[in-house]
C-alpha cells in the first residue's frame, strides 16, 4: 500500500500505537507549519478533519494560531469545525485575532466562525488588543 506521502506502507493491517502516535504527530506539525498539499491528501485519506490533540487543538486551530491560511481552507472545505473550542477555551478565531492573522481571520469568518465563541471569544479578543478592524468584521463596532 502507499501512503498519501509516497512511502511504501508494509506494515500489517492495524497499526501499531506508537505508528498512530507518530502519524498524529506529523498531522499536527504538518498543520503548525503550513503544509497543505500533504495535510490535503492524509484528510483525503481518511484522516478525521477534526483530529484533535492533547490539548484539545484541533488541526484547524494549530494551522490558524500559526498563521497558515492555505491549510485554514483546506480543512475548512473538508467540513473541520471552526467553532471548536481547545482545553483552555479558545477557538481557532480567537486564536488568529491574538496573532493578527488577517488573511486566517477572513477565512475562518467565511467559513462560518462565530465571533462570540469560546473564552476568551474573538471579539473578545479584538477589543483587548484594540483591532478595531476586526470588530467590524464580527459587526461589534460599537458593542460592549
């Protein structure tokens, strides 16, 4: 069998767990880095969408937080939830809002982020560090 990165898999049917834990692993620096291409095909062969990590980061909140929009889409048009909080509360839209990731930030509302969402949320957010832009995006401008 080949893998979606081109290696000769000879591995029995099941993998073992510490091959799952290996391949998890790559996902989510796959995510962090901002490796579409590759992202795309491990999803395209059936690796879940909202795979989620030891924090409760899912592959969408790693690519957001890290400021990689290509991959935001990716996932996004492979159904992740854009609204999925990690451990602490935070969604993959506060996440960019905290790192100024505009072009990310633009996606994840297109994608049908809510503002509102999570703790701190992104309007949140944006109020704290004083985007104004942003609100305007979430139609806060104004709000309390």
């Amino acid at each position: 069998m080949t893998r979606p990165d081109g290696a000769s898999d000879e591995a029995p049917e099941e993998a073992s767990d510490e091959a799952v834990v290996e391949l998890a692993g790559r996902l989510f620096d796959m995510a962090r880095g901002g490796d579409a291409a590759a992202l795309a095909a491990y999803l395209d062969a059936g690796v879940p969408v909202d795979l989620t990590n030891a924090s409760g980061d899912t592959l969408v909140m790693l690519a957001a937080y890290h400021g990689h929009p290509e991959v935001v889409r990716v996932l996004t048009a492979r159904g992740a939830d854009v609204d999925r909080a990690n451990d602490r509360g935070q969604t993959p839209l506060a996440g960019a809002v905290f790192k100024g990731e505009d072009e990310v930030v633009r996606v994840l509302v297109e994608a049908g982020a809510d503002p509102r969402a999570g703790t701190p949320n992104a309007v949140e957010t944006a109020r704290v560090f004083g985007r104004t832009g942003y609100l305007e995006m979430f139609g806060a401008a104004g709000q309390k």
